[in-house]
C-alpha cells in the first residue's frame, strides 16, 4: 500500500492570509500531496507570545480561510499541547501514530538558515521531509536534506495586514473576505 503524502504548514498566523493559502496549494499541486495541514502554534518558541492575539482567534480564522478547499484541514495538536511549541515534539507524535504516511513540512526560504537552530534537529531530519521554498534574498543552502520548490509569490505578510488594519487601511484581496469579516466583528488589530 502507498504512504499518504501530507505537507504541514505551520505557523502563527497572526492572520492567515492568501499568501500562505497559494503557497499551501501550489506545494500541494507541485509534490502531489493528499492534503495540507495548517497547523497553527500555540506559543511558537522564536517568538514574543505578546505578538500575537489569541490561539482561539488565531484558529477561527485558519479554520475560516481554509473551508472551502477540501484538500486543506487544521491540525489542532501544538494548540492542543499549549505551552510553548516545538515541531519535533508534534512530528514524533505524528509519525508514530501514523507511519503509513509520510510528512511533508512547509517552510519558508528564510527559515532554512535557522533550521540547524531547531530544537532535535538531526532527529526531526530523520521523520519527515522538509520542504523549502525558495526566496531570492535568501541562501537556501543547508547541511540538511531539504526538497527546493520555487513557487509563485504573493508580497503579502501577516505583519502587513496588522499594520494596515491598525491604521484604518484596506486589507481586502489580501486575505479571505470571511477572515476580514472575523477580524472586523472581532476588534481584532484595532
């Protein structure tokens, strides 16, 4: 029987924006994986758990943006785990509750600098297959094994949408109209 192929893009989506979701589903397109995983984290470790609004909001709007595609689900476990979150500790778990699938994990050109940085690395490496895509401003050269994907970019960050809600700005195009209506109803960014 042939493994399930499932990518994993986790991030804090602080929010979810169009540009995580086109990259999500050209890497699905491109690799051929049955699904797409956003996983948002509950505490990420890199950064200041001040920066970002609540998991709770965080994951209504994931949950919001990815409704419509049936190949994208949310994967709760690091929300679940609270605390802070390190992707070994989800993908041991993941891999040992499901070896009939192999695990694809999303990340961007930028973060396969700090990838030596991560916490059980060398173990990690040895579970699942890492997939950068390619930025050019970034050396996406590594020690480690790494399937390099070009894909088509959208200029758009999470930052980006905080700042512009935050001074009465359009965000529209840039995210899901339901997640701007969720951030609307919400205050969220004001």
């Amino acid at each position: 029987m042939q493994k399930k192929k499932i990518g994993i893009l986790g991030g804090t989506f602080n929010p979810i924006h169009n540009g995580h979701l086109f990259i999500a589903e050209q890497v699905r397109t491109k690799l051929n994986l049955d699904k797409i995983l956003f996983m948002p984290d509950y505490i990420p470790p890199h950064i200041d758990k001040k920066s970002a609004v609540s998991s709770i909001h965080r994951v209504n709007m994931v949950d919001l943006a990815i409704h419509s595609n049936p190949h994208f689900s949310i994967l709760m476990d690091e929300i679940n785990r609270e605390g802070k979150s390190y992707t070994y500790d989800t993908m041991n778990s993941l891999t040992n509750n499901q070896p009939d699938v192999d695990y694809y994990f999303i990340i961007g050109g930028d973060m396969v600098h700090y990838l030596p940085k991560w916490y059980r690395i060398d173990e990690l490496t040895k579970m699942i297959k890492f997939v950068g895509i390619q930025r050019a401003e970034y050396n996406n050269n590594s020690q480690y094994n790494i399937i390099k994907l070009n894909v088509h970019k959208l200029d758009i960050s999470s930052t980006l949408i905080r700042n512009s809600i935050k001074n009465g700005q359009s965000v529209r195009y840039l995210i899901p109209d339901e997640v701007l209506k969720y951030i609307k109803e919400h205050h969220i960014y004001e």
